[in-house]
C-alpha cells in the first residue's frame, strides 16, 4: 500500500474538516458534514485498514501481524508505515470528534468564537491537552457535569 499517500489524503482532509468547523457557520448542514463527512469518513477508513492490517491480509511494514498486549508490540506497529499511518488516522478521527463536540458545546454556552479558535487549535494539535482547557473554561459558565457532557 501507499501509506504515504494514505498519510497525505487523510491528513489534508482533516485539516480542511478542522477549518470548516473553526471558520464556517454553523449550520445544521456544515455540522452534519462534518459529523458525517468528516468524522463518519476518517473513522470508515480508519476501519478499512486497520482491519485487514490486524488480521495480516495487508502489511504495514513488520510483516508480522500486530500485538497489542505490550508496549513491545504496540512499538513494533507504530514504528511501521502503515501503523504509523492508521495510527494517525485514529487520532485525526478522534480529535476532530472532540472538536466537534467542543464547538458545539462551546456555541450552546455562549461562548464567542475568537475564544473558541485557540481551544479547537490545542485539540487539535494536543487533543487530550484541548479538551482540558475546554473544560475548564466551560466550568467558569456552567459546572453541572450532565449538562456538560450530553452532547445536543
């Protein structure tokens, strides 16, 4: 496989789906687009490869199929193209879940897009890091954890 080419298509892709929810209106539309299109896309093809990467159908690089019980063998896959690769993926598809959720979040509660911009950026970039400055600057609004995390 071109894991170079996979790397390349999906990474753009994402950061076009992270600039259509940091900039765009948004819409019913845009937000399903992105639901769906961005998220729903980048999770299938996640899928599609990771699938047939850990059941050995395709090689990612070691020729062996990969372990996930130890650090070892998590190495082992990262280390390869094609793990590196659907690795990635993982993380682009997540994150971009996430920022989905903040901005939506974010929007319910009021919060002005020029603040939301910098905290989409570090979930992006740092997701988990993203996400905590999110939810403490959500916890300045609103600090009902139900409220918080159901997402409308």
């Amino acid at each position: 496989m071109n894991w170079d080419l996979i790397f390349t298509i999906t990474n753009n892709y994402a950061l076009l789906m992270w600039l259509l929810l940091a900039f765009a209106p948004r819409s019913a539309a845009i937000l399903t687009g992105l639901f769906y299109g961005g998220i729903g896309l980048l999770a299938g093809t996640y899928a599609v490869i990771i699938i047939p990467l850990m059941t050995g159908l395709i090689d990612g690089g070691s020729g062996a199929a990969p372990d996930f019980t130890t650090l070892a063998g998590v190495q082992q896959l990262l280390s390869t193209p094609g793990g590196a690769t659907v690795g990635w993926i993982h993380y682009l598809a997540f994150d971009l879940f996430v920022g989905l959720w903040v901005a939506r979040n974010a929007d319910k509660y009021g919060f002005a897009r020029w603040l939301q911009i910098p905290i989409l950026l570090f979930v992006l970039m740092l997701g988990p890091l993203g996400l905590v400055l999110y939810l403490l600057l959500r916890f300045t609004r609103h600090n009902k954890v139900a409220e918080a995390v159901i997402p409308e």
